[in-house]
C-alpha cells in the first residue's frame, strides 16, 4: 500500500501488518540543520527529500496530477459512481490521446 507522509502512524502500520499488507508510507523527516545535513551527506546517510524506496510511486503521484487538472472529476459534482467513472474513463483517454499525439 502506497501512502504520503501524513499516514506515517505506528498505529497504521501495526494494523497494515495485521492484515498482511506491506506499506510503503514514507518517514516525517525531523527538522534538521544544514550543517547535520552536510555532516550525514558525507557519511552516505542522508537521503534527500522525495526519495522513496518504491520506484512507481512517482507515476501514481504524476497519474493523480493530471487527473485533478479535470475540473469536473477535482470537484465531484456527479452523484452516481457510473457517470463518475465514465468520466474519468474520458478522462484517461483524453490523457493518453495528448501524451501519445504530438
């Protein structure tokens, strides 16, 4: 399960791993100094914010990005969950129809 750094709970992770569910939910960094940053930069220990262990996270981040850029869908103005997801069905098209058109 992927997640953002405000589901960074012990209480989240212990009920994830109860159910069998590996969690990818980055670490909250704690507020660090540059001058700690430069020391555990020299030691390979520090790694820079926006890394994460999962590669794929990226294009799940991008995925939600450009489906927000759709008013209709940001907002929820459908009440049935058929013409919510045939507009964003629409929605996946119109992307893939820009991204592969030149």
């Amino acid at each position: 399960m992927l997640a953002d750094k405000g589901y960074d709970d012990a209480k989240i992770r212990n009920f994830l791993h109860g159910l069998e569910i590996k969690s990818d939910i980055p670490q909250r960094e704690l507020p660090i100094t540059w001058r700690e940053k430069i020391m555990l930069a020299a030691k390979d220990q520090y790694k820079p914010k926006g890394q994460t262990s999962n590669p794929k996270r990226f294009v799940i981040e991008r995925t939600n990005a450009w489906t927000k850029s759709f008013r209709r869908l940001r907002f929820r103005f459908d009440y049935t969950m058929l013409s919510f997801t045939a507009l964003l069905n629409l929605a996946f098209v119109v992307i893939c129809v820009r991204k592969l058109l030149p």
